[in-house]
C-alpha cells in the first residue's frame, strides 16, 4: 500500500542575518496508514520544521529548497511548490504543545468543532456534521456529551481542553495526523490519558479510517511506548531508523545509544548526558555532524557524507560502525579490535 505521508530527501533552510542554516537536510520518511512514526532528537533537532513544512506551516524565512513531501501521493512541499493548504485541515490534521490553549475562549466546544467541519466536509449536511462531532467527541472518552459540547475552554481541565484539540484535529478523519510534543504539558497521569487516547485512535483507525501519526517528541521512552516505528533526528539529519522495539532494545547510532543513556533509571544505573550541544548546521558540513560530541569518532566520520548502514532488524543507521557485533555495538573497527 503506498504511504499516506511521503518525505523524500527534504532539505529546508533559513535565510539568517549570519547566512543561510540547514534546519532538515535530506529527509527521508514515509508513513503509512494505520501506522504511528516517532520523530525524536534534543531540542532544537529539526523535528518541528520537519513537521511545520507537512502543514504548510514554516516561517516567513525558511522554505524547502531541495525534495519533497507528498500527502496521499500528491506533491505538497517542494522547491517552488506549496499545496499544503490543500491537505491541511482535511487530510493532514495536527495538534501542537499547549494546543488546548489555543482553543477560542469565547466560543463553545460545539461551535469551534462545527466551524472545522463546515470548513473541511461542506459535502455533509448539518445533521451529518453533528453526528460526527458528538461521535468524536465520544471517542476522546467524554460520556457527558452534550455538557462537554456546550462548554467554554475555562471551564474544562487541562486535560480535558488538550483531548478537545485532539478532536478538532480528527474531526475530519485525517489520513494523517501530527502531533508535536502535545503532550510535553501535561501532568504525567493527564499524560498518560492522552497517549493512551492517541494510541486508542490509530489502533482504532488502522481498521477504520486508516489515520497514520507523526508523534514528534523528544521523550525516547515515550516514543518507545506509543510508536511502530521511531526515526531519531539529530542537527537536521535523520540518524537512525527502525522498529520502536528493535531501535530502543538495540539502539545502533551512537547519538540514539546516548539518548538512552541520558534517561533517568529507576536501578540507579548511571545516568550520562551528552557532552557538548548540537551544532547550528550551515550549508557545507563535511561527515557525520554528530562526530564532534560521539566517543567512538574516527577520522573517517568526519572526512564526508557517511552512508545508510542497512540493519538486521530492517532498520538503518547513519553511522559507520552500525553494522557491529551484538545489540547496539556501533563501534569502529579498531576499537573493536582494542
Ligand atoms: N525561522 C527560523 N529562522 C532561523 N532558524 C530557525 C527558525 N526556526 C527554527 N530555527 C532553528 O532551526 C533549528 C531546528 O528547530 P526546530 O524547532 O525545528 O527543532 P526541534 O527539534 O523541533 O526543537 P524543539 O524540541 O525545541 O521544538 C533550531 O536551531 C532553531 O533555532
């Protein structure tokens, strides 16, 4: 089945006062439907860009300048091209940190989600819209319908305001849906609502209306947890792709094995942060950007573009030392041999 959302080899930039910043470079991503992808990495990655330019969304100095982004096969992002407002809203929905906060506090629950829908399925009549707004807002897990609908954002929780976003944004029964750091937040039982109800609509999608999801994070264990799939981003470039289970099990980026290790653990195993921060990444970076803060560096890292290591699992990594013996041994060689 092809993929419901498509990036390939997209390259974004920023026009800056100190010259012009590759913010994604080369991103290769595909979703398909039913299907939930992870994207993680630190703060400051490129994960939101990435997304942003999905939704047509980027700043006034940043535009793709090199690939593509397809929705349901039709191009939407390119250099020269964009259509995203053709998807957004109906076929691309997203729901963004503190997105509950920007729900109009001066109208009600129903009138917000009655102007989305006759926005985006102006082919329904009224009685339609409104049985796929109470039904929506059935499936957020609300049992008092009615009251929830007539209700202004003050006078629902946090939590509550956060799953009214969520139905605003698949209202529409998107093909895709983009979730960015939503629930960052919240507090963790509020959470862990939330992710269980996203968890809940593509499971129950995947038979029905077939909704893939972008869970954009920087919460690796997070991720591990509601995701197929997980494509870990660092300085602008993917590093490493895989299986949730395989990637977080057997992580074979060294960037992704810091990540885990900079998790805090209840066995009082060592915690360890990662050296160094990431770099601003102008237009010409020789070899593998993560090298200046990776322990396992070699001369050949940073000499030029390093190839996908295809890995057992059906993953890859972009790393030379990927493909190593045992979970996670993405060493050089002559370490290996040390
Ligand atoms: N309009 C802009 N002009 C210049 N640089 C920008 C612009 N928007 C974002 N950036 C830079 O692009 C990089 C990627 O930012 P982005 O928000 O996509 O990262 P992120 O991984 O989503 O981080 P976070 O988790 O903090 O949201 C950062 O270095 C950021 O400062």
């Amino acid at each position: 089945m092809s993929p419901v959302l498509e990036l390939r080899g997209l390259t974004i930039e920023a026009a800056t006062a100190g010259g012009r910043h590759v913010l994604a470079d080369g991103v290769d991503l595909s979703l398909a439907a039913g299907e939930t992808l992870g994207l993680i990495g630190e703060s400051g990655s490129g994960k939101t860009t990435t997304v942003r330019s999905v939704l047509g969304l980027l700043d006034r100095n940043v535009a793709v300048s090199a690939g593509e982004v397809r929705v349901l096969g039709e191009l939407i992002q390119a250099p020269g091209v964009q259509a995203a407002g053709r998807v957004r809203g109906r076929h691309v929905g997203m729901v963004f940190q503190g997105a509950s906060s920007s729900l109009d506090p001066l109208m009600t629950v129903r009138r917000q989600l009655r102007e989305v829908a006759r926005t985006h399925l102006p082919r329904l009549s009224r009685a339609e819209r409104d049985a796929r707004i109470a039904g929506v807002i059935a499936r957020m897990g609300f049992t008092e319908v009615d009251r929830v609908l007539d209700s202004f954002p003050h006078q629902l929780s946090g939590g509550m305001r956060q799953r009214i976003a969520i139905a605003l944004a698949v209202v529409t029964e998107p093909e895709v849906l983009i979730t960015d750091e939503c629930t960052s937040a919240l507090d963790v039982t509020t959470q862990a609502e939330v992710v269980g109800l996203l968890a809940s609509l593509t499971a129950a999608s995947s038979r029905g209306t077939g909704m893939g999801m972008v869970f954009v994070t920087h919460d690796l264990m997070l991720a591990g947890e509601i995701c197929d799939r997980i494509a870990v981003m660092y300085a602008g470039q993917i590093v490493e792709v895989g299986a949730a289970r395989e990637l977080i099990t057997a992580p074979r980026h060294p960037y992704t094995r810091a990540l885990l290790a900079a998790i805090p653990r209840w066995d009082g195993g060592e915690v360890r942060a990662i050296d160094g921060t990431a770099p601003r990444v102008t237009e010409d970076w020789p070899g593998c950007r993560f090298a200046p803060r990776c322990p396992r560096a070699e001369q050949i890292c940073r000499a030029g573009e390093v190839p996908w290591a295809p890995l057992p699992g059906g993953g890859r990594a972009r790393c030379h030392f990927a493909a190593g013996d045992g979970p996670g041994a993405a060493v050089p060689a002559s370490s290996a041999r040390r």
